[in-house]
C-alpha cells in the first residue's frame, strides 16, 4: 500500500466499509463507484484483498459486467483465506459463478 498518513488511511477505511455495505445492500453501481478506485490502494497480486475483490466482484456482475466480475473470480481463486470470513467470502463468490455459468450456460 503507498505510504498514507493515518487520517487518510482512516478516510480511506471509511471508503472501504461504505463500499462494502453497499454491495451488501444490493447497490451495485454505488458501490462499484467506491470500491474501484480503492482497488490499486488496497490490493495488489503480492498483497492481496480477498474482502475488497469479493465484494468488487459481486459489484460488476450486479452492475452487469459478468466477463469482469469472472477476471476477478480468477484472482480471487487463487487467494487462499486468511481466515474464516475470508473463507466464507471465497465459496460465496464461487457459488456466484456457478449461478453465472448455469446461466450462460442455460441461454445457449
């Protein structure tokens, strides 16, 4: 993470959790709009932010970019948890793209 003083990582943590309460709360693009420009800060591939991606990934495909929310999936899988949410947050996001695939799968 680049270096930020500890009132800007606390707004910056503040984003997060807007963020994430949005897509919680089913309000994709709102929270689309909040958590991509966090995405450089808060994750990097030797740094990686299974919670941020997670709930990124659950913004594109409710915001209907399924071919970007199944490039985050890939990411995502080859994270391993650090803990139990983060577990929790993986089978969710996998379970997302079985329903995704079942239905792409069901139109063709």
């Amino acid at each position: 993470m680049m270096e930020q003083s500890p009132e800007n990582l606390r707004e910056l943590a503040q984003k997060l959790t807007t963020g994430y309460k949005k897509v919680q709360e089913g309000n994709y693009e709102q929270g689309k709009e909040i958590l991509e420009p966090l995405m450089p800060i808060f994750h990097r591939s030797d740094q990686p932010n299974m919670t941020l991606l997670v709930h990124y990934g659950f913004a594109q495909v409710g915001t209907g970019n399924v071919e970007g929310f199944l490039e985050t999936y890939a990411e995502v899988k080859e994270i391993s948890p650090a803990n139990k949410r983060e577990a929790q947050l993986k089978d969710q996001a996998k379970s997302l793209v079985n329903e995704v695939l079942e239905h792409i799968h069901s139109e063709t």
